[in-house]
C-alpha cells in the first residue's frame, strides 16, 4: 500500500507521529518487511530496549488510511515505534519513487544526520524539565555535605518553572524529559546517595561541570538562576571560634562564597550564579580533609593544636586559639521564671548563672562562654 505523510497524520496521534518521526531520522528502524498490506517491523526504543511491530494497513469508503499497528511495548498500540516503521516504509516508497538510494544507504545517511543534532537538547514539544538542585547540609557535629536533588518541573510559557516534585526515575521505562546526559549523570548521583558515608568520593571535577554543563543546575531552588562554570578562587584557612568557646576550622575565599565539601573543593557564589575550583597551594585531599573539620571542644582543641603542629605540613597551618580557662564553682545561680502567653497562663523555668541561662532539663555538668580570650567553665549547682 503506497503511504505518504497526509495519510499518516491523519491515521496516527500526533504526539506518536512526532516522536516516531524523531526515532526515524535517528535510524532507530532496525528491520522493515513488507507484505501486501501487512508490516513487521524491529524499532529500537528507550535504553537500548527492541521493539517488534506487527501493522495491518487499510482504507475505509473514502480511501482514509486505517492502521492497526500492535506493539510490545508498554504503550501497545499505534505507538511512537509503530509510527517510525510507517515513517521508513514512506520514505523508502518515496526513494524508490525518486529511484533514490536503497534502504541500508538510507538508513546510514538518517544516522549521519542524527549524528549532527544534539541529543541531549529538549524538543520542542516536551515541556518538563529534569533539574539538578545544589546545597550542602550539615550532620550535628557541623562538617557539611554535598546534596544533588534531581527535580522534575515543568516549563512554562514565560519561561519560567511550574511545580517541583523531587525526581526518583521511572520504573516503565525513562521519560521524554531525561535526555541521555541525564542517564549518565543520574547513575553517579545515585551512587553518591547510596554511599554518602564511603572513604572514596566521587569524581567531583568530572561531575560538577557536567551538571553546570546542562544549563539546568541550581543553588538550592528551581527559581535560582541557572549556575555556570566560574574561574578558579583563592581560599585559606582560619579558625571560627564560637560564643561557647567551640572552635572550627573555616575556608574563606577572595571573593566570599560558599565552600562545597568536595575533592577537590569547590565553590558556589550564589550572587554571581557561578561555581569553580578552589585553590588553597595545598594538595587537594589535604585541603578536602580539613575543610571537614568539626566544631571542636575546648580539649579537642588543644589535641588537635599538638597534633597539628607535629605533621610534615608542606606550609604552616593556622592553630586554634589558645583561650585562657576560667573555671569556676562558686556562681549562685539565679531563678527565673518567664510567663508566656496572651494572658501569661503558661510559665517557663530557668537558671541564669552569671548571664549564662539553662533550663531544669539540661543534662550539661557545666556552662560555657568565651569571654575576650579567655574561656569561662561554669559548673551547674545541681
């Protein structure tokens, strides 16, 4: 049966033929047998997966196309394969036609053609989008953590994004809006989020420019605007002393951003919308692991001075403060009980030692405050 695109437009949905018509110049028609009236086809789909096609032709009283195409696939019937195998016997009816060249030919010049598109962009007719969402989160001893959240959104006509939902893929198949750079990409995030807590990390100077590289990666949020890829940032190392006297080890960069605890480390400037490599003229494992410092205790801060200080260090490292310990027992501790409420109908009790407060509840032996450069250690009366 002759077939041309008039007749297939109006025998086969629209969104079938599109996607079809895109499977036919990527030469993704893997066998064409025609009888008569009847196709069997082999159409390669999603993730290497081969379809076979079984299609009945016929024409009604007005000589409109009917089609019956059945299909393996999870859709089954008159399906984007179905629609690519009709593509191909047109266009090799055509060529034949036009005493063009035969089908194997053919095939190999829609490949080179595909060959020079670009895979990974959206078409036009897709209108979600996969998004990678960065941040970092901090566990409780306060050494931070890199977070990708891959995000489905949808596009909308100014440009903008709809509703976000977290994406966690596809058990029937993988969806239009994940382009083949996302399959790659979402197999390392999903190694990253199975083993956060494993001594080897992921190649993060491969991963992080391949998701800037989408043009769809985000600081924390769908409407923060897309991250690029920035020049290299000088950061060095300095101590963060805390209001209770714990102290932290902290990277700052030339300009200000945000560290992500990587290997090797990189930044986030969430103004300029640019991310990059930090240099720090250490190797960058070594920079890596004291970028992951905790917030230290008074004695785990002397420790970590000592020890610090015995390492063969390629240059010397900022130490922490040495603060001088004020340790007293004598403090009588104040009552206080705090009213809260519209009509003040509930009460709260506190204990206010020297304008350090703590509650009945608080299991801590002792309070502490720096105070200039010294370290004050009050004890609890208990």
């Amino acid at each position: 049966m002759d077939l041309k695109a008039r007749d297939l437009a109006a025998a086969i949905p629209a969104a079938h033929l599109s996607r079809g018509r895109h499977y036919y110049q990527q030469g993704r028609v893997l066998r064409v047998d025609v009888e008569q009236d009847f196709i069997a086809a082999t159409v390669q789909g999603s993730r290497g997966m081969v379809y076979a096609c079984d299609i009945f032709l016929s024409r009604d009283r007005r000589q409109r196309l009917q089609v019956d195409g059945a299909c393996d696939c999870p859709v089954g019937f008159n399906c984007k394969h179905v629609a690519a195998a009709l593509l191909a016997v047109a266009g090799r009816q055509g060529n034949a036609r036009a005493g063009a060249v035969d089908e194997h030919a053919q095939r190999w010049l829609n490949s080179v053609e595909a060959a020079l598109a670009d895979a990974d962009a959206y078409p036009p007719e897709v209108r979600d989008r996969l998004l990678y969402l960065l941040d970092t989160r901090r566990d409780r001893t306060g050494v931070a953590q890199v977070v990708v959240t891959p995000t489905r959104v949808r596009l909308l006509k100014d440009g903008g994004y709809g509703a976000a939902s977290t994406y966690r893929g596809n058990p029937y198949g993988v969806a239009r809006f994940v382009r083949p750079v996302d399959l790659r990409l979402l197999r390392e995030l999903e190694w990253l989020q199975e083993s956060p807590y494993l001594g080897e990390q992921p190649a993060w100077d491969q991963l992080l420019p391949a998701l800037l590289a989408t043009g769809r990666c985000h600081w924390q949020a769908k409407d923060s605007p897309p991250l690029s890829a920035g020049p290299p940032r000088l950061g060095h190392f300095e101590w963060h002393t805390e209001a209770d006297g714990g102290q932290q080890l902290r990277l700052r960069l030339d300009p200000p951003a945000e560290v992500l605890p990587t290997l090797p480390l990189w930044y986030v400037d969430s103004e300029a919308a640019v991310a990059g490599p930090i240099r720090t003229e250490l190797p960058d494992r070594l920079a890596a692991a004291l970028a992951a410092a905790p917030v230290l205790s008074p004695a785990a801060a002397e420790e970590a001075s000592q020890r610090l200080q015995a390492l063969p260090l390629p240059r010397p490292l900022p130490l922490p403060a040495q603060l001088k310990r004020i340790e007293r027992s004598d403090v009588a501790p104040a009552v206080c009980l705090h009213l809260l409420g519209a009509g003040r109908e509930r009460s709260e009790l506190s204990f206010d030692y020297d304008g350090l407060h703590t509650g009945p509840a608080d299991p801590a032996p002792r309070l502490s405050e720096r105070r200039g450069g010294e370290l004050w250690l009050i004890e609890l009366d208990r």
